[in-house]
C-alpha cells in the first residue's frame, strides 16, 4: 500500500471506526459515498481515514470534527510533464517518490510531489495544477521539529 503523504505523520494512532464521532463518519460517506476498505486514525483533534474511492487511494482529514483536506494518490506514470521537467531542472539527482492531488476546505487544489535524494534529502513540492511551482517544505526539519519537541517533554511527575 502506498503511504499517504500525510500531516498527522507516523505520530497518528490507528482505531477503530466506533471511536469516530459520528458526524465525520457521516460526512465521509456523504462526501465519499464508494469508499471502501476505511481505516481510521488519530492524533490530538484530527481524525484521518485512508480508504480506496473508485479505485483511487485516498486519505481525507478532519480537523475539530470538521473536513479539511483530501490528499489523492496519482499514480507516478501520470505526474505532469511540467513537474517532471521542474524535478529535473532543480531537483537534480532527486526521485518523485509519490505524487497526491490536495483538495482543501478552502476550494483550493494542487499537486503535492514528494521528492528524495538517497534517503537523505526528501523535500514535498506544491504545484498548482497547471504545474507551476508554489512552495516546498523540507520534510527533513518537520522530523527534526518534531523530535526536539518530544526531547522537550518533561518527565511525568508521580
């Protein structure tokens, strides 16, 4: 199974449907009535469910109990001329590792291309869908935030 680029992380806790709320189960099978194979996550306030939709795999968020973005897997063979041709010119020696179409609850859409160099360097880039370029995040420095954050963390007191 292709993992899905995902906000919540590796930190997210797989559970079981009934421990959902309501309302978002409800609004997944409303927005996304072919689902199939729903598995269910959460970190904190975010609830995330990985699930195939006509065939597509996909994984939709909900932040507060309310839907807010939908990341859906395309297949390497399908990423944009325009964003091969951007890998190549400035991302030389890096790989598209995966490639999802992000739809927000802001009416937004774009591609996200996560792209590494040896295992070392891994980067996601943030296309419109004509393909030009809008931003990138260093996944190297999220993993490192998160680790200083947890090395932050003061022992529980008895």
């Amino acid at each position: 199974m292709i993992i899905m680029l995902m906000f919540i992380g590796a930190f997210a806790q797989k559970i079981n449907e009934k421990d959902v709320p309501i309302g978002i189960l409800n609004d997944l099978k409303t927005r996304y009535p072919s689902a199939e194979k729903v598995q269910w996550f959460k970190d904190n306030a975010r609830f995330a469910a990985e699930f195939t939709n006509d065939g597509s795999k996909v994984r939709a968020e909900y932040e507060n109990n309310y839907w807010f973005r939908t990341f859906w897997s395309i297949p390497l063979e399908y990423t944009p001329f325009k964003i091969k041709d951007y890998v190549a010119q400035y991302y030389a020696g890096f790989k598209i590792m995966k490639i999802d179409m992000l739809e927000t609850n802001a009416n937004e859409r774009s591609y996200v291309v996560n792209v590494q160099k040896k295992k070392k360097d891994e980067f996601d880039l943030y296309f419109e869908l004509t393909g030009t370029f809008l931003k990138k995040i260093d996944k190297n420095e999220t993993k490192n935030d998160v680790k200083k954050v947890e090395e932050k963390k003061e022992p529980e007191k008895k």
